[in-house]
C-alpha cells in the first residue's frame, strides 16, 4: 500500500517570503500522479498543483512550483512571494495510474498547517 | 460552472441513529468519491462511484454505505452510528481522475 507522509506539522512564513513544505511518499509503481491541495477555514479542498511521475520537468503554476525527485520520492511545494491568503492546511496526495476502471482513490498526508505573517 | 454541492453543511446526530448524506458533481463529472477527515485519522478513502457503480472502497465498515443516481448525484449513508463517526465527510468529483478531483465544502457531522 501506498503512504505519504509530511513531517512538518507546522510551518510559517513572511508575508513576500518564500516557503517550502516536504512531503515524502512511499511506493511500489512506476505511474502515478501526485497533487498538493490546500485546504483553507471554509473546509473545501482546492487543488494547488498536481504532477504526473512520468513527466521529468517539475509543475509550476503561478507562485506555486514543486520539487519531484522520483528516485528519493520525495514531492515538495515552493510558494514563492507568499500572500496572506495562502494561510491553510496543505495537504500532498498520491493516485495511481493503474487506470481509470481500476478505480481510483487518494492517499492524503496527514497535512502541513501555514501561516502567514503580516 | 458550479462546483460540487454537499449537502447539509452541518448535521447533529444521536449514536445509534443513521444519516444520510448528498453530494452533487460538478456537470459531466461521472465519478465520485467520499473521504473522511477527522484530527486523529486525517484524511481517509470512503468510496468511489463512476456510472452508478461502486469501483473501489475503503477500509470502512459495513455501516458506511453509498449509491450513486444516473444523474451522477451521491448519497451515503452511515448506519447505526457512534461516536466516533463524528467527523467532516468530503466528496470530490472527477473527469478524468488524473487530472485532480474537485472537492465539495464538506459536511460536519457531529454524534452525541
């Protein structure tokens, strides 16, 4: 079975500064894809980033960017120049890509909590 | 476009009683997935439907049970419940999985 993990309970961060939070992952596949999703006081889930494994260049959207290293599983998320509204619980998610009528579930970390100070 | 509705947002129970919860996708998405978050578990896998099928199903008990409609819309259910089913009951829905699953606010499910 697959386990994620992420060892920083808590991180803060300067408002303009940049952050990294870590997440490792523990697998047997060679296909599969990975999220970060950022879950803020309204309880909703929202997707940050997402990588595919088979794809070397790592993913950047906006302020967001990630760090893959296959080879160590490990899966880190930058925000660079942070905003205030970037304060949440931010969790690292793994899928498989065995296929779609496989079924498919993600597997969350236990979650990375940021603040942001003014 | 709207996103994934969950409804109610809140909901008290007493133990011993059932629950049914309801989750609209987002247009076109087929399939559906439930998680359970709660400060001690973290976030865990319910199930997942796509076209009226269940395709894959997490470590749960018999008491947590869901369907899925024709028009994609979900419900689960939790029988008999207990304490310890208090917690935030997610549902996401997805396109093509691979893509990322949009999440529902939730609803809070609180067991006294």
């Amino acid at each position: 079975a697959q386990t994620v993990t992420q060892s920083q309970p808590e991180m803060s961060v300067q408002e303009a500064e940049t952050v990294t939070l870590s997440c490792t992952y523990d697998t047997s596949e060679s296909d599969y894809y990975l999220f970060w999703y950022k879950q803020p006081p309204s309880r909703q889930m929202i997707l940050v980033i997402r990588q595919e494994a088979y794809k070397q260049q790592n993913a950047t959207e906006n302020r967001f960017s990630v760090n893959f290293q296959k080879a160590a599983k490990s899966f880190s998320l930058k925000i660079s120049d942070s905003q205030l509204g970037d304060a949440a619980m931010y969790f690292c998610a793994y899928r498989s890509a065995r296929g779609e009528t496989s079924g498919s579930r993600l597997t969350f970390g236990e979650g990375t909590q940021l603040t942001v100070n003014p | 476009k709207a996103g994934v509705t969950q409804t109610p947002r809140y909901l008290i129970k007493t133990r011993g009683q059932q629950v049914t919860l309801s989750c609209s996708p987002i247009s076109g998405h087929r399939s559906v997935s439930w998680y359970q978050q709660t400060p001690g578990q973290g976030l865990q896998f319910l199930f997942e439907y796509f076209s009226e099928t269940q395709r894959n199903k997490g470590n749960f008990p018999g008491r947590f049970s869901g369907r899925q409609f024709s028009n994609s819309r979900s419900e689960m259910n939790v029988s008999t419940l207990e304490l310890g089913d208090s917690a935030l009951y997610l549902c996401a829905s997805s396109l093509n999985s691979g893509r990322g699953y949009t999440f529902g606010s939730g609803t809070r499910l609180t067991v006294v």
